[in-house]
C-alpha cells in the first residue's frame, strides 16, 4: 500500500495480486492514516480504532474492535460508512486514477 495526493486529496492505492485499488487514504471513522494500517488481501484495517474496509466496493466490514457498550456508543456518535473508492487504469508502467466525487 502507498499513499500519495491527487490535488488536496490523500489516496491509497494499493496491489493485490495483479489488480490495483485506490481508496481516499482517511478512515472514515476517526481519520487515520490507512496507509499505515495493514492489508489482507482486499480488506485494508486502520491502524487507529482497527476499522476495516474492502477497497473492492469500499464497504464497512468493521467499524472498530471495541464491543459491548463502547461498540454501541461509538456507533451512535459516529455511524458506520464506506470508505469512498476511485477507479485505477494501468496504462504500461502508469497507475491512473480517476477520482469519485
């Protein structure tokens, strides 16, 4: 995984096999650097609160690792929301990505 800034935005991009991704590179639960998080195959996991993400379709999988009535609380404040994916050509050794609003 790599991150890099298309205008003011910090995207993720990352490999998996023979396929790219790219993701805005900020959980969208308390902003980490996703970048520095880890990757297992498509699941990218925040290195804050451990949220994690499929950059195939940008779902939530898991808002956090908390439980009980921490999970509740923190879903109530900040409610769980896909990450926003980008589209990736390879155009020979170029990574093109074209950014969602």
């Amino acid at each position: 995984m790599r991150k890099g800034v298309i205008g003011n935005r910090e995207i993720l991009v990352a490999q998996v096999g023979a396929r790219y991704y790219a993701a805005d590179n900020r959980c969208p639960h308390m902003g980490g650097d996703l970048s520095s998080g880890t990757l297992k195959g498509t699941v990218v996991t925040c290195p804050l609160h451990h949220s994690q993400f499929d950059l195939g379709n940008g779902a939530s999988l898991r808002w956090t690792d908390w439980s009980g009535i921490k999970l509740s609380v923190a879903k109530l404040v900040k409610p769980p929301r896909p990450m926003k994916t980008h589209e990736v050509t390879v155009e020979g050794e170029r990574i093109l990505v074209k950014l969602s609003e």
